[in-house]
C-alpha cells in the first residue's frame, strides 16, 4: 500500500491540493487521507479510490502501484462482505 499512498500524495501535491481540500471533493477526512497516504489505511473503499482518480485525471490502476501498460484488472472488497 506503499506505492499507492506515494502515488496519491504525488498526485495531491501535482495538482496543488492540500489533505483538507482533497478530502472535502471526495467525501473524506484529511486524516483518512494521510492514512492512506502513509500506508496506514490497508483497505480503501473502491469509491475512495474511483473519486480520487476521478479528481487527480489519472486510472485507479496508477493509484494502486501500476504502470499504464501494465495489463492489470482491478478488483475490490466490499465492505462488510466476507472474500
């Protein structure tokens, strides 16, 4: 979860948004944020994830670690479903 917080932190500081602004656009605390940032929030929503790509202009794929071609398909938790 590493590469994903580094690759949202890179985005949020690319496009100039602080934790607080970011999380106001997307529905989330900026402590959720720096969290997720840090590698602390092991299991994002895919929500959380879509809206941040939605935000940053980029594919969910980037956020989680991959490279454009890399041929990836993401799938999600849902919460309060059992794998």
């Amino acid at each position: 979860m590493k590469a994903m917080g580094n690759r949202i932190r890179e985005q949020r500081e690319k496009w100039g948004y602080t934790l607080e602004q970011v999380g106001k656009r997307v529905g989330v605390s900026k402590s959720t944020l720096s969290k997720l940032e840090n590698g602390l929030l092991k299991r994002p929503q895919r929500t959380l994830i879509d809206d941040l790509a939605h935000l940053f202009d980029c594919d969910p794929r980037y956020l989680f670690g991959y490279n454009h071609d890399d041929d990836v398909t993401l799938t999600y938790s849902v919460p309060g479903k059992e794998d």
